[in-house]
C-alpha cells in the first residue's frame, strides 16, 4: 500500500469550483482522491461546490459527504478556506460574513499575492443574462445538463466495455459546436477582464462556465491574467498557485485507477455544525 501522506504536493492557493456536489454528474471519488494528494496553504471553494438546486433528499453518497468533511478539516487544521457563493449554492447567500476556523462564506475576494499583485476571486453568474432574468429557465437548463451527463456515462460505459474505444463528452461537444455557447464564453471573459483591468487587479479567477483557462487578455486600458478553474462535472480541473505561478491541474485518470489508498478522512471538529447545515439544505430543497 503507498504512503500518501509523505506524498502530498505543497500548495500556495488551490482553487476548485464548479463541483455540484449532490448531483449525478459530479466526480467526487476522484475530488477527494486529489484533495488528499495535495496540501494547501490557502483554499479558494469559487461557486457552486455543492449543488442546492438540484440537491434530491435521496441523492447523497458518501464519497459526496466524505469530499465536504475532509474539506471542513481542512479548516480545522490552520488551512484558510474561503467558500465564495455562486448560483447553484446561493442559498449559502445568507451566511455571507460566517466564520467557523479557518472557513469564511464569501461573495468575492480579493487576495494580495507575490510582488504586490492583487486577484480578484467571484463565481461568475452575475454576467449570466439567463441567472439574471429568467432564473427558472437556468434551472431547467441544470436538470437537462445533469440528465446529458447520465447519458453521456452509458455511452462511454458501451464505447469502453464493448468498442474498446476511448470516452466521449457529449455536452462538451455540444457546448464546442455551437456558436452562440462559444461566444458567451468569450463574452463572459472579456467583461470579467474589463472589470478587473478598472479596478487595477492583476488576475481575475471564475468558474461559473466550466471551461479551464488562464490566458492574458487586452483592451484599451490595459491587460489582465483571467483564470477559470473549469469543473468537476467535464474536465475535472483546479488552478493551483506556487511561486508566484499558475497552473491549470488536470486530474490524472490513469493515477487514479491503478491507486488503493486507506481512507484518511478524518472527522472533522465542528462536523456536527455541517450536518446541520446539510440537513437545512434539504429542508430547503
């Protein structure tokens, strides 16, 4: 059996977003499998890690459960976690300012980095004309998009037991294909630059589109770093940040079947505070 502890690759700031915890699409066995390899300095939870929308009272496995604990001990071991509000979990809008340990419920943040640089961290959806006037049709949108996935499993289940052929993702295919979806991409991020070049930031960090990126972007005001941790539905990605760089980590397949590591998810110190709130999430839902 591997030592996964004398293992865990050092990092300043991980960002993750876009997990949709609670639902059928989301990879929590391979999150939490990446959660234990690494240790944190500083964790950045951007919008959406746990999916309220579509959160099913029947619908909560434990690999789910395990992902939120060994977060919340993150907290409880010195880790600054920050969990910024995004539309899916925006019921957690309510608990803006909440301090528990070293975890704080936020809508933005900003954080000052090496050499004086500032990133500016929010989810997204406050650029999303849908989220904005047509909420139900967003929603309606999720259930469709969580049900693509269901579907998109089958598929690579038969290509792979049967064709011997490779995986297939058929909403991002979908998403690639169609004009209008590349276009509001490019969109969302040359409005989350402009705004971030007017407020003299140096790095813009999103979610909210599921698509990893980190590229410099140009108008007439100047220039900025934009950043999206993509998800944990597709692509399975996080930023991470080390001296004074970053780097979009792609989870590693191949790692993850051949690996057999023990359990190390601890109990957390005040998981009984999370429960609750997870029972209220259902209450709600």
């Amino acid at each position: 059996m591997n030592n996964k502890k004398s293992h865990k690759r050092k990092i300043d700031i991980l960002v993750i977003s876009d997990v949709h915890l609670g639902t059928y699409g989301c990879h929590a066995k391979e999150l939490l499998h990446y959660l234990k390899s690494v240790k944190p300095k500083t964790v950045v939870l951007n919008g959406d890690i746990i999916d309220i929308w579509q959160f099913n009272k029947r619908y909560w496995p434990k690999a789910h459960m395990k992902v939120v604990r060994h977060l919340l001990n993150w907290t409880s071991k010195g880790v600054k976690v920050y969990y910024i509000t995004g539309n899916h979990d925006e019921m957690l809008r309510r608990f803006v300012g909440f301090k528990l340990g070293g975890l704080t419920i936020l809508n933005k943040l900003v954080l000052e980095l090496e050499g004086n640089k500032k990133a500016w961290f929010f989810h997204g959806d406050v650029f999303d004309v849908t989220m904005q006037h047509s909420k139900w049709l967003a929603k309606l949108g999720g259930v469709g998009y969580d049900m693509l996935i269901l579907i998109n499993r089958l598929v690579n289940f038969i290509s792979e037991k049967i064709f011997k052929k490779g995986k297939l993702s058929l909403s991002k295919k979908i998403k690639n294909s169609v004009k209008s979806a590349v276009k509001f991409i490019n969109n969302f991020e040359s409005i989350a630059a402009e705004i971030g070049i007017n407020n003299q930031y140096d790095f813009v960090i999103c979610g909210h589109i599921h698509h990893p990126e980190i590229r410099t972007i140009e108008n007439n005001q100047g220039s900025i770093v934009y950043l999206n941790s993509g998800d944990w539905i597709e692509n399975l990605t996080s930023l991470e940040y080390n001296a004074g760089e970053w780097t979009v980590h792609h989870f590693n397949h191949e790692e993850f079947k051949s690996a057999h590591f023990a359990d190390e998810t601890e109990e957390p110190s005040n998981s009984k505070l999370f429960d609750s709130l997870v029972n209220e999430f259902r209450i709600l839902n």
